[in-house]
C-alpha cells in the first residue's frame, strides 16, 4: 500500500513570489525573514521524499462558477495548466504547468464515492494560487505528479465544518489503501482570520489575532473536537469575511488526525494577515 | 434583486482584460452593452442557448456604471470579486503599495458586522 509521509497544511499568501523574488528597493522589508521561514518549512517536505502530491486548496472563481458551482471537486488529468491572467496580474505569479497523477486520481473518485462522498470530478482543470503557491513554497521544481482537490469555501451555501474534517479523514483513509509504493503527501492551504473586500481588508496584523492564536492552538495539538466545538459556518463570519478558508486547515487536521501534535509549527505575522505552517510525519519524525 | 448578475459582470469582466480595460475607460457604456449582449450568455454553452430573463435593477446598474464599490457590497455583490476587479481598475492611479486597498477599506468603514449577505 502507499505510505502517507508527510501532512502539511499551510497559509496561501499570494504575494510571496513577489515579494521573495524582488530586489533593491523593491524588495520588501519583511522579504528576507519571510524566505527564510519558507525554506525552513520547504526542508519539512523535502525530508519526506514524496512521490505524489495531493494538494487541497480552493478555486477563487476562476474556472468554477456560479453556474455550476462543485462543493469537492477531484482532478483527474494528465495535466494542470496554472495561474491565470488576474493572478498574473496581481501578484506576478507565473504561469506554470504541473503534472497529474491520475491513477490516485481515479482511485480518490471511486473509492471516496463509495465511503460517502459525492466527490465531483475535472478532466480538464486549471488550478489557481490556492495550489500554486504551495508548490512555489514547498517544491519550486514543481517536479512530483499531483492530485488536486478543490473544496468550496467561498460561494455559500457552504458545506458544514465537519465535512471538512471528515474528508481528510477519508482521504488519509484512501492514500493508505491506495494499491500503490508511491510515497504520498498531502499538502493542503488556508487562511486563518482573513478579510478581502470589507472594511477591515489591509490592516497591520490579520483583522481578528486572537482567532489566529487559537486556531494555531487546535491546529499545531490536533484539537479537532475543540475546534469543530467553536467554529461553525456562522462563526467564521466574525474574524474576517474570508475566514472560512480555514475550513481548509480543518481538513488537513483530519488528515493528520485528532489529538496529533504537528511536528512542525512555525508562524509569521505579515501585514493584514497571519501566515502560518505546519507538518506532520504520521510515521513519526523519524520518517 | 440579482447578485448572482452582479457577481457574474464582475467574473465575466475581471478575467478579460480588455474588458478590464474598456471597464475602466467607460464603465456605464460597458455596463449597457454587457447587460444587453452578455447578462444571459451561459458561460458553458453555445451563444444559441442563451437564458433569455436576467437583467439588473435600476440599483445595481447603477452601481455597476459608477464603480462605487461600497454600494456593490451593500448590495452583496461577492467582495472578493468587486476587490479583485476593482483593484485591476484603480491600483495603478495610486503611488503607495496597497493605497488603493486601504482606501477601499476606508470607504466600506461604516460597515460592521453583520456584513450583507452575499449568497446567491
């Protein structure tokens, strides 16, 4: 069976690319602390020596629409076009083309359709930063085959909170049955407190840090109880009107599992919002 | 009230960028011409199959044709799509990294929790 060797769940911050390949004068402030803290995390991968990237992350309308709007959608292609013009546009991200391992692909389809999970599928997908920027932070060679999974955290009506743990459950559950030797990790991006949009968008420090601090708190010591407990679709309203993409984050928790401390937890308090990483070895550190 | 149409000129219009552009230069000439050749497109299918009963309200047309974002998240409009658009379209008259995003946060202070609904 294939092995699950690394849980990663991190913060998608757009502007890194930017801001870790600027120079001179246009080279941030916070630029070098903030690369030094990604290659820091970036050896919490590497150290794994995956084979297969499964990446969760959210499409922020840009393939998928309000006409047809997927709550857990599944790629299988043989490739992934990357980044689009808005994106380019914003935040200089690249256009890049990743690969697809698509009989993991297949296997999530059938297999998370049989545990309960009316998973919707893309043969023809293009991913968005939600994905894009974890593979900039955590594998720049962009060289591993991937399984993307798009979770809806941004069109309401929104799947419960709870769905989203139980999908990690489920898809650790799928990888260590996967018929495979394939080394697997899942890598997947959030946000903690975030407000795009609204009147508290931009500020010094994400708009809620006391939702930050806490949900560092459930995330690095596996507090899935305690956390599904306070959050609720409702709630998530309060730290930032973009705050439920940490629904994101409590998907890796279920991947990692309940009551797992994080091997790895590192934070960085930029401008208008917290980043935040974290890796788990659910092999032990040891790997 | 619409703000699935809302939010589809803002989708249909921030991914094109001359549209961006034509958006920027004469937004009530784009609002016009989009609300009458684009609102019922279905994105996926042909031309021929067109919906045949979207329209906006005075209101929102209204909003649309001024760029008056505050009022576009007022009326529910997705703010990360208005912010999306909305920052290709003013950004670039402001010197200050993120001017234009704080000065969008300034204009929208009077709003607080609850936020208007933005579900569709």
């Amino acid at each position: 069976m294939a092995e699950l060797v690394a849980v990663i769940a991190s913060t998608h911050h757009p502007f890194y690319h930017r801001a870790s390949t600027s120079t001179g004068e246009n080279r941030p402030p916070f630029a070098d602390e903030w690369v030094r803290k990604v290659e820091a995390f970036r050896e919490t991968l590497t150290r794994a020596r995956p084979d297969v990237l499964v990446m969760v992350g959210s499409d922020h309308f840009h393939q998928l629409w309000l006409d047809n709007m997927p709550q857990f959608l599944v790629g299988k292609a043989p490739f992934y076009d990357a980044n689009f013009y808005n994106e380019e546009r914003e935040f200089g991200l690249p256009k890049m083309v990743l690969k697809g391992q698509e009989d993991l692909s297949a296997y999530v389809l059938r297999e998370g359709l049989d545990a309960g999970f009316d998973l919707a599928f893309s043969n023809e997908l293009r991913i968005d930063h939600s994905i894009t920027c974890p593979i900039i932070t955590l594998r720049p060679q962009n060289d591993l085959p991937i399984v993307p999974v798009y979770t809806n955290i941004f069109a309401p009506p929104l799947p419960q909170p709870k769905r989203f743990v139980q999908l990690g459950r489920t898809i650790r559950q799928l990888i260590e049955s996967w018929p495979s030797d394939q080394r697997v990790a899942v890598i997947g991006t959030g946000h903690l407190s975030l407000e795009l949009g609204g009147p508290r968008q931009f500020g010094l420090h994400g708009p809620d840090p006391q939702f930050d601090q806490k949900a560092v708190e459930w995330i690095s010591s596996g507090d899935i109880e305690g956390c599904l407990a306070e959050v609720s679709l409702d709630s998530l309203h309060a730290p930032g009107n973009a705050t439920h993409g940490f629904m994101d984050f409590m998907l890796m928790m279920g991947v990692a599992g309940e009551g797992r401390k994080a091997d790895y937890v590192d934070t960085f308090d930029l401008f208008h919002t917290m980043e935040a990483y974290f890796t788990w070895y659910p092999n032990g550190a040891g790997l | 009230m619409s703000r699935y149409l809302l939010d589809k000129f803002l989708f249909t219009v921030d991914r094109d960028p001359e549209l961006v552009e034509r958006y920027r230069e004469d937004p009530a000439g784009t609002v016009a011409w989009w609300e009458a050749e684009q609102a019922n497109r279905i994105l996926n299918c042909h031309d021929g199959e067109s919906s045949t009963w979207l329209r906006f309200d005075d209101t929102e047309r209204a909003a649309l044709a001024a760029h008056d974002y505050p009022t576009l998240f007022e009326l529910g409009a997705h703010p990360f799509l208005t912010l999306t658009l909305f920052i290709a379209v003013f950004e670039r008259d402001h010197a200050e990294p993120l001017g234009f995003q704080k000065e969008y946060a300034q204009r929208l202070s009077h709003f607080s929790l609850p936020y208007p609904d933005i579900a569709t």
